[in-house]
C-alpha cells in the first residue's frame, strides 16, 4: 500500500484535492454537496435515466473517435461513479459550458432553447452534456451526425415530458450556431502533472496502476471487491447499501484495457470498456453492430467493461450469449499464474463461476467466425434502448451443401446461467437446413429450458420468444431465398 494522498483531478478550471474518508462517495454527491454544482441532476441514482450525465476527461495514447484536443472525452453516469475513480482526470460539468462570444448561451444550450427542447428542465442538463460531447467530437472530426446517430448518443438520457424530436431538433442545429470549442490545453496540462502522483491508495480503495500490482493485490486480499465501472456495483452501493469495506479498482491498469489482434481473432483486455471492446467486436463481426448500440447506454458503455459484464455472470447480460456463441476462452489470472477456460464452462450456477481465490479474469480471447458462418443476435426487450433484455439469443450456423454442418444456439433470460441449448443444436446438426429441422429444434427447446416467470418476461412468453428466434435464423439463413437482415427489423424495414 503506497501512502495515502488526496483524491487529485481536474475540475472547474482547477486541480482540486479531495479528502475521500468514504471511497464509494460518489461524484453526484460530491459536486452537489461540496461544490454547490447542482446542474447535476439525481433522478434514478442507478445509470439509467441520464439527468446525472457528466463528461470525464483522460490523457488520450493517440487518436480515436472520442478524442478531442488530446483528451479522450466521455460521458458517463455521476450517480454511480465513486469519487477516487476520479483521480489524474477532469470532471466537465454543464457549469463548464463555455458561453460564445459576447456571453451567449454555448450553442447546445441555444439549439436546446430554440428547438423548445426543454419543458420542465430536469433532464436538460444531461442531454445537454450528452450533446455537448457529440459537438466537440464533430467539430473535431469536421462532420456532422444523421439524425440516427443522435438518437444513438442519447440513448442513455430518457425525458419524461418534452418528448425527444425537440431535442434531435437541437441536437442538428447545434452545428449552424458558431463553433465554441473546448479549451483543452490547460486540462491537458494539468492531467500530465498529475501523472507524476504515485498510485491512489486509501483506506478501503487500492488503484493498483500495473497487472502485477493488480495480481499481488488481488491474491493477498481474496474478499475484496474488485472495481471497474460501478455499473454495478454502484447500484449495490446505491440501492442496496452493501457494506464495500475493500474495493480494487482496475481502471488504472492500461495492461487490462488493451484490445489485440491475435492469429484468428481477437484479445479485449478484461478491462476494456463496453464501448472499446463492443466496437472492435462489431469491426470483426458486423453482425453485431444493432446489439452493439442496443448494449445498456453510451454512458453505461463508456464506464463499464467487458470484463465486468461476463465476471459478474448475470443471466441477463448481453455479453456472455455473444462471445459463447463465439466460442471465446477467458485468461484468468492468480498471481503469476494464467489459465484458460471455455467461457461456455464459466458459470455454474446462478452468479457462481469457476473462478478460485484470488484469481481475477485477465482477458478475453475472441476468434473470428469461419468466412461461411452465419451469426445472427437478437435482443428482446420492453425498450428498444437502454434496457434489459427479457431474452437475448445469439447465434452462429454454419452449413455444407445445405446441411447444418455447425450449429451454436446460446440463450441469455432463459435458465439461471447462460448456455448452449444443447438439445436443439442437436436436432439440427448433420440435418438439411430446412423448416422442418428449424421446428424440430424450436420443439427441442422445450428439453433445454425451463423459463422463469418475473417482472420483464412470463415463462410461456419466453420460451415462445426463443423458439420464434430460431424459425427467424432460419428465415434469414436458408439455402434457397433467404430474407434480407433488413426484413426482419422494424427500424430497417419499408
């Protein structure tokens, strides 16, 4: 443990030093408890509503899409996000709009106003941050977004009474308002002052900065609780006041956060963000572009991990279906220590895995599909955008001569884990790829899944959902006449 120094970040045109006696304070309560900024919102204090939404600035390693002026430039949730996360960043708050010359309104601020896109207020702040990082990314690119890539951008900030074409409105004429950009040099500045700070550690939060430090740390304190994103964890913190009386934060090892090209696929650091690893995993595969964007939020994408998602082993997570279907291995790490295992022998039980004390998951190797393999992956869900899917069922097909030469039918909602629907893969394999062998595994499910009844899904809803997943795989993957992707959206289809 190195000696305990004050949280140390950007913010407001300063850097400030926090004292964190409570490490799972969290950024929200900061800024309207200490600072008096109370542009910030509180609505859900879960990630999920957006009137929370800040911008967290890095020292970027070299060009990307949410670089701007050396910074790569975030939204995320302030209501989950714990204070010591913070440390060696910079905190853009809607107090930091820049007016335009003159003292006029920042032009997201004007576009907002001129479009009526803001009735009782409460939600503006966070589509005006969500806004403003959409701005500073296109003004630096020298492009503008469709209007489907808006609503894309807010998809994590949900109004409740001005309705969203106001804000689409606003958020197309933003750009004929004057271009007003960020001033990063000073943040840029001070962000590389404080690289020279030593590793964060605190009563209770070690930031390890290495994957040694991480791997020491981790094996000498078995029970802690290790940290990414918090989107989570936060809710822990947040909704069900868990004592977290020891957190290892990752977010600080650059080791975890690389994503690799391997022979034959790919290598996403566990420490990846949602949006990185989503990102590289739509390049390779572009069928998984639609589950990409439907995958929670951009503020929830931009704070969470991969690595997370399929660690905490929710039945009801979007990642795991993807990457079994894929046939993807986790690198688990113990001390010095690595080992692999099939993702598809991860879970055993509901939120159980395999890993061993002390032993944390290093990375996630991805390999590609073969050229004839069909993937196809649907999310079921009450919301089209930012919510939890009631089923989610990832697929990968792959035929010779019209027969079903492999078959991976992975199903998330459906059973306490998330696994193969081994019964219905069966029914298919060696078969002629035709309506009849589609039915016979959407009978065969039946022998694969028990559903549960709850608040998103009965269990007849859910196993008629899955079955109806497979005839549609066969809709769009049979020999003769096979419909197009586009048929079967209701976003894509005339």
């Amino acid at each position: 443990m190195n000696t305990p120094r004050p949280i140390r970040f950007f913010h407001r045109g300063r850097t400030v030093s926090v004292d964190a006696s409570t490490p799972t304070r969290t950024v929200l309560q900061w800024l309207r408890e200490d600072e008096a900024c109370t542009g910030t919102k509180e609505g859900c204090n879960e990630g999920d509503c957006g009137a929370c939404t800040v911008l967290v600035g890095e020292l970027a390693d070299g060009p990307g899409p949410d670089v701007v002026g050396g910074l790569r430039l975030r939204s995320v949730n302030a209501c989950i996000r714990f204070l010591p996360t913070l440390d060696g960043k910079a905190l853009l708050t809607v107090e930091d709009l820049k007016p335009a010359a003159g003292g006029a309104l920042h032009p997201v601020q004007q576009a907002l106003v001129d479009c009526h896109g803001s009735q009782c207020g409460f939600c503006t702040p966070g589509f005006a941050m969500s806004l403003t990082a959409c701005y500073e990314r296109h003004c630096e690119a020298g492009t503008r977004p469709t209007r489907q890539e808006l609503a894309d951008e807010l998809s994590g900030n949900l109004c409740r009474c001005t309705g969203y074409r106001p804000i689409l409105d606003a958020g197309q004429k933003m750009f004929d308002l004057g271009t007003v950009r960020l001033d990063t040099a000073p943040i840029v500045q001070a962000l590389q002052s404080l690289q020279a700070e030593p590793a964060l550690s605190l009563p209770g939060f070690e930031a390890p900065r290495t994957l040694d430090d991480l791997a020491a740390l981790r094996q000498a304190q078995p029970q802690a609780t290790l940290l990414a994103g918090a989107t989570d964890i936060g809710l822990w913190n947040n909704k069900q006041f868990r004592p977290l009386p020891q957190l290892l934060y990752v977010g600080e090892v650059k080791e975890l956060q690389r994503i690799e090209e391997m022979d034959g696929g790919l290598r996403i650091g566990a420490g990846a963000s949602l949006e990185d690893a989503w990102t590289a995993l739509a390049d390779a595969v572009p069928e998984l572009r639609e589950v990409w964007l439907r995958f929670a939020s951009p503020p929830v994408r931009h704070a969470g991990t991969l690595g997370g998602n399929v660690a905490n082993g929710s039945p009801i997570g979007d990642g795991a279906p993807v990457l079994i279907a894929l046939g993807a291995t986790l690198v688990l790490r113990q001390g010095e220590r690595e080992r692999r295992l099939p993702l598809r022998d991860f879970y055993v039980d509901y939120m159980k895995n395999r890993l061993e004390p002390g032993e944390f998951l290093q990375a996630i190797e991805v390999p590609r599909p073969a050229p004839d393999a069909a993937v196809r992956v649907w999310k079921i869900s009450k919301r089209y955008d930012s919510d939890i899917s009631a089923v989610c069922g990832a697929f990968l097909l792959a035929l010779d001569g019209g027969r079903v030469r492999e078959a991976r039918f992975v199903f998330g909602g459906m059973a306490a884990i998330v696994k193969h629907a081994a019964h219905a893969e069966a029914a298919v394999v060696g078969q002629p790829w035709t309506e009849a062998t589609a039915r016979a595994a959407m009978d065969a499910l039946t022998r694969d899944f028990t559903p549960l009844t709850d608040q998103r899904a009965s269990a007849d809803y859910r196993l008629r959902v899955a079955q109806n997943l497979l005839l549609k795989l066969w809709l769009q993957t049979r020999p003769e006449a096979p419909l197009p992707v586009a048929a079967g959206s209701v976003w894509q289809a005339a």
